[in-house]
C-alpha cells in the first residue's frame, strides 16, 4: 500500500518523539545509579550493569533494523519496537531488584533500538532530496541534544521525585507516539518485502549479536577493569574481532544478508560514515571530558557544570534548522569542512584551559563548540544519505546509526584511558621537581609552613601537612595537564576529517538535485 500523502512536519513530529526518548535513555540513568545502587542493595560494580546491558542490546538491534523493517514491515516493526520500550520502561521503574532491572534494560535496549534509524529512514523520505538537509538539522536535535538533556532531566526527576520517574516518564511519551505513528506514517511502495520461504540469515545474526554485543561490554567495562589485565575483557575482545572479522567476510557473500555492506561501494556513504564516527569518537569525548574537568578540578557542583554543558541548548536548537536551510543553497561539504575547523578550534580552546578559568570561559569553550556541531551533523547526514536508493534507506540508515553510536562509544573508552595515561605521565614528570635542592618547590613550602604555624601556632608537624599540601597541588596540576592534552589530541583528530570531506560526491543543492524525491 503506498504511503498517503501525509504534511511532511507532521511526520517530523511524529517520528522526532521516539527518537528523543531512546537516545535520552542512553544517558537519563548515569546520574541516577548512586540511587538505584541504594536502593536495590547493589554494589557500585554491579549496578553499571543498568547502563551496560541498555547500550549492549541496542548495539545489536540498530544494524539489524534494516532486515527487521523488511521482514515486518517498517510501520508495524517501529509500532513493535515503541510498545516493547514503553512496557520495559515501565517494568524498569518498578524493578524490586538488580537482576529484573538489568533483565528489562536488555528488553529496552531491544526496543530502542529501532527507532533511531527508522526514525531517520522515515524522515529522509518525506522531504525531497534537496531538503534532506533541513530533515537532518530538525532530527539532530534530538540526536544532539539528547546526550545534553539526558543527564540533567535524569538529575533534576532523581532528585525531586525518584529515580523511578526516569522510566515511568517514557509512558505517555511511548502512547503519544504509537497514537501519532498509527495516523501519520505508512510503508512506502518501493520499499522492499519479506518473501515467503525466504531464509534467513541466521549465522549473521549470531555473528552480529556476539561481536557487536562483545564489543560493547569491552568498551564500557575496560577501564573499569583495568583492559587488557582483565581476563574478562581479554576474552571478549578476542570474541569480537574474531565475530566482526567473520561477520563481513560472511555478509559480502549472502544474497539477502542481515546487514547489507554493499552500500559501502558509495563513496560518499563510505566517506561520510567515517566523518561522522571520529566526530562522535571527539564529540561525546568532549561531553565527558568538559564536566568532569569543572567537578575535579574546579569544584563546581554537578549542577552547575550541567549548566555550562547545557549553556549552548537553545543555540543548537536554532542553530540545526539553520545548519539545513543551508545546504539547500550551499555545498554541504563547505558546511562540514567549516564545522570541523570550529569544532576543531573549540576542543584547542579548551585544551588551555588552567586551573583558574572562570566561568565565563568554560561556558564560552562550550558555545564554540555549538557553533560547529550543528553543521557537522547536518552536513555529514545529508552528504551520506545524498546518493542511498530510497529503497537501501533503511539499511543505510541503521549502518550510519551503528557507527555514531560506536563512535560515541569509542570515545567514551578513550578520554577515560587516555585521561589516565597522561594523568600518571605528568604526575612522574612533575614530583622529580619535588625536591630539597629545587627552589621553585622548597620556596612555597616553607611559606605553606610559616602560614600554618601563624594561623594554627607553632607546631613541628606542620612540614609535613605542608609537603602533602603541595603534592596534593602537584597532583591536581598533572590532572589539569592530562585534560589539556586529551582536548588538543581531540582537536587534532577532529581537523585531520577535513580532507576526507571532499572525497565525498557533490551532493544535490536547492533545485538542482536530479535525485527522485521521495
């Protein structure tokens, strides 16, 4: 049955609001686990598994969603996927213990994990492919600004409420969407279907689940675990590469494979994916790194530091819809070449960061930020999807959806190891300047000693509160030098995407597009 000719901001509307509430779930429970852990009577290992067994499940299922809308129907598979999510929702707010929690975060995860490619699938094709560009910039707020809103809608429920509210609130989201869904979204003509006898591909499934699922406890659990001295992670890792070297060699020879790769022939597709990797791999790096800096290191409450991390909200808001009218009359590959480049300069900005910036600067850091981050993820959307057949759409848009969250995955990982590393670097640097016979060190100390002993009287044990004050000074400066240099090597990864921009295809500007419409 071809799809009715439905007022294209409706669809928008419509598909905008599942897509919102998965990727707020991704992050809405981070500052809630303290709570939970309280509450079920888990231990602080043990309750991450409420973060980890969401996002492990929703690796698996966002590459398969393509081969779940063929083999359903892509209306009815999104209606499944948002009625499983709510139920699970709900199911997670009234869990009595660790084990059902992390049970119905799988079955959320398995939910969700539909609905940001099909969400994006949908929309692409209910604007011409001129405007695909101003489709993107509306669904980049969610995809943007979902990692931002998560944390503080999950903080401010957590602590008004409880932390049950951060499941219980996606109820009547889920029953506006599936209402809304049922009225405005319909399966288009071309869109290819599930034949009877057709066999399915079930060794790719296996290879899918265990290497992607593999892949993602390794990533969220290594630095935990200490990476590679943990058997735990040493087994899965070799799991995964052995699962996603076998998946691809396996899918390129199936006639109705799982994850279709062939879509990687497109250059641009191909192109565009790895921009759009490395800049989620800087992007949500950058999101962690920010606050943690201004808590660690600057004392400032977990509030206020969402504060300077949510300063740029209502501009991207502006900003994304802006970033899509553009393309309709400027090459997107300028936007993304001109979005890196701030992007980029933003995370150098921050990697000057000192121990003394106010709070002007770290909001001003943030805002550079928001200025690129709207024309990368516009841009890089459309120059990907600009040459997808419209009935590949689906599979394209789960791969591109995989690699984003990958990306963000990766970086993730990375900040929190790299931090580490040159945390312990600077630190053996900087004590071989703690030294009898270094004035720059015995200077301070004995002011820090006459200091104490003015405001405290005389005491011999005053030198040795001193010297732990100055390490702890030491300390605190290693810190801030590790946070620079994470910030600057995103920077440079970041600028290096510039020229991979223009191997990608000129795509459609304005009315001159050639591409059918969908």
């Amino acid at each position: 049955m071809d799809r009715p000719e439905t007022n294209k901001w409706f669809i928008t509307l419509t598909v905008m609001l599942p897509t919102l509430i998965e990727i707020l779930d991704t992050s809405v429970a981070n500052v809630a686990l303290p709570y939970i852990q309280g509450s079920l009577s888990a231990g602080q290992d043990e309750v991450t598994w409420v973060l980890t067994s969401y996002l492990v499940s929703n690796a698996i299922v966002i590459p398969m969603s393509g081969w779940l809308a063929r083999r359903f129907g892509r209306k009815r598979y999104l209606l499944i996927s948002i009625v499983i999510f709510t139920i699970s929702s709900v199911l997670c707010g009234s869990a009595t213990s660790l084990a059902e929690i992390v049970v119905f975060r799988i079955v959320q995860g398995i939910g969700g994990g539909g609905l940001q490619p099909m969400s994006q699938a949908i929309l692409l094709e209910s604007f011409p492919a001129e405007q695909r560009g101003m489709a993107m910039g509306i669904f980049g707020m969610g995809a943007v600004l979902g990692p931002i809103l998560g944390p503080l809608l999950g903080g401010y429920l957590t602590d008004n409420y409880s932390w049950r509210w951060i499941f219980y609130i996606n109820l009547p989201v889920g029953i506006i969407a599936l209402s809304m869904i049922s009225v405005f979204v319909f399966d288009p003509v071309y869109q290819e279907r599930w034949t009877q006898g057709e066999r399915i591909d079930y060794a790719g499934i296996a290879l899918l689940s265990l290497g992607l699922g593999s892949l993602q406890v390794v990533l969220d659990k290594g630095q935990r675990e200490d990476w590679f001295e943990s058997n735990l992670i040493v087994v899965l890792a070799i799991i995964s590469v052995v699962c996603l070297i076998g998946l691809i060699f396996w899918e390129l020879r199936q006639e109705r494979p799982v994850l279709d790769l062939t879509i990687f022939n497109d250059r641009s597709f191909a192109a565009a994916n790895v921009v759009m990797f490395l800049t989620f791999f800087a992007f949500l790096g950058s999101i962690v790194l920010l606050p943690l800096y201004l808590q660690t290191l600057m004392g400032y409450t977990a509030f206020l530091a969402g504060q300077v991390l949510g300063a740029g909200g209502i501009f991207l808001l502006i900003m994304l819809p802006l970033a899509g009218k553009m393309t309709e009359r400027i090459d997107a590959r300028l936007l993304l070449a001109g979005g890196l480049m701030v992007t980029s300069y933003s995370l150098y900005y921050m990697s000057k960061f000192n121990g003394q910036i106010d709070l002007y600067t770290a909001i001003m850091g943030r805002f550079i930020q928001t200025l690129g981050m709207p024309l990368i993820f516009v841009a890089v959307t459309f120059t990907a999807m600009a040459y997808v057949p419209r009935d590949q759409m689906n599979n394209a848009s789960a791969i591109f959806n995989l690699l984003r969250n990958l990306g963000g995955s990766f970086g993730v990982a990375f900040v929190s190891t790299m931090l580490q590393w040159r945390a312990q670097f600077h630190q053996s640097r900087l004590v071989e300047n703690l030294s009898a016979f270094n004035p720059s060190f015995t200077f301070p100390l004995e002011q820090m000693k006459s200091f104490l002993d003015q405001h405290m009287g005389a005491f011999a044990g005053h030198a040795k509160l001193a010297e732990q004050a100055i390490y702890v000074e030491m300390q605190r400066q290693a810190s801030l030098l590790a946070f620079n240099d994470v910030f600057f090597l995103e920077a440079v990864i970041i600028l290096a995407l510039v020229g991979i921009v223009w191997i990608i295809r000129k795509p459609p500007i304005g009315m001159k597009s050639s591409l059918p419409s969908h």
